[in-house]
C-alpha cells in the first residue's frame, strides 16, 4: 500500500504572522488616531497668561484694618494689571478709602506713602477735622474739595476778603481727598478727619484755621 503522505507542521512563527497580518489595519487605524490627537495636542494654544494679585473678597469701608479673608486672589491679563497692584502683604494695613467687591487692591489704596503717588513733588498728606461728620460720610477718595474755616467772635464783624456771604473764610480750594479714615464712636461730637493733598504752605494755612472747619465738595 502506498503509504500516506505525511502532516507537515507549519514553520516557526507562522502563527504569530498570520496574527500581525490581521491586526495589521486596526493597529494602522489605532496609530492614526494617536499621532492625530498628538498633533491636535501640539498645536492647540495653551492658556493665556496671566496675573496673580489681590481684590476685595466683599465690599470694604474706608478705613478698615485688612484681614486675609477681606481678600482674594484674582487673575488678570497682565494688560489689565493696574500699576501698584498688590499680590501679598497686606494683612494688617490700612484701608484708605472705601472699596468694593473684586476690585484689585493698590498701594494707593492703603493709608501709607502710596497716598500721594501721582502727586507732584512736595505733596504732603494733610488730615483735617471737620466739624460736620455727617458732611465727611458724603465724600470719597478721589473728590476735591473746599475747606473752609467759621470766624470767630472778635473777627466776625471784619471778615477777610475770601470770607463767603455767610461769613466763613475760605482757607484752601479744591484739594483732593486722598484718605477718609475709619470713624470712630466719638466722631459724631468731635467731627471726623479727612485727609488731603496739600503742598506746604496749605498744610500750614490749614493748621493755623480756626475751628470750626467745615467743607464743600467741588468735584472729582
């Protein structure tokens, strides 16, 4: 009898070809998508820059001695980052004005020497006390004013040539409020400060007013 053919056995690897042959075109596919979201990862813009600084987590008064939670750190473009802005520090200063919630906070806004930035040289900050508090409530950092001094007894009947019909005399014309500090219980019968951008000489016409002193608001 004829004898039969023997089995042959597949080669080395066979298997494993077969295998890659059909997994060729899903891993084709699956390598495609891949390098497509890296190129889509590569050219994608990351997040525009920006800066940190501090602002007002609530409304705030003028005068109010900062807390860390008064504050929140905020991002801005750095186009939009006011100069003087504050990224730290200022827990435990002074407010000098009033401020309102998400605004940034300046060195300019704290009783200090950024007070007078912006102001020419020989700037000083001068406080006065107003007789009227109630009148103090009405103004705000950035307004300008009148102060004006009432004559006292022995000069009431000569009034000086700057005295108005009422016979209050004019000490210094529309100097701008830089500060208005926080008031206190015992404003209501002492009046209550203001503080403003004098050069020398209104600062020592302001010191040598008689009390009472009182002010009209004449801009901003």
């Amino acid at each position: 009898m004829p004898e039969r053919p023997g089995r042959h056995e597949a080669p080395p690897g066979a298997a494993v070809n077969v295998l890659l042959a059909r997994l060729r075109r899903p891993l084709a596919a699956l390598f495609a998508a891949v390098a497509a979201g890296l190129a889509l990862l590569a050219v994608r813009p990351g997040p525009p820059p920006s800066v940190g600084v501090l602002a007002a987590a609530r409304d705030l008064r003028g005068g109010a001695t900062l807390t860390v939670s008064d504050l929140r750190r905020v991002r801005l473009p750095p186009g939009a980052v006011p100069s003087g802005a504050l990224r730290s520090g200022a827990a435990g200063r002074v407010l000098a004005g009033p401020m309102r919630r998400g605004e940034p906070l300046t060195d300019a806004r704290l009783v200090g020497d950024g007070l007078l930035r912006g102001y020419g040289p020989g700037t000083v900050a001068t406080p006065v006390r107003i007789a009227d508090a109630g009148a103090v409530r009405l103004v705000r950092p950035g307004d300008r004013i009148d102060v004006l001094a009432a004559p006292s007894p022995s000069t009431a009947l000569d009034a000086a040539p700057a005295a108005s019909p009422g016979g209050a005399r004019l000490v210094i014309s529309s100097v701008p409020v830089v500060a208005v500090p926080r008031r206190t219980a015992t404003d209501d019968h002492d009046g209550a400060l203001v503080v403003v951008a004098t050069d020398r000489a209104q600062a020592v016409a302001l010191a040598g007013a008689a009390a009472p002193l009182t002010l009209t608001i004449t801009g901003h």
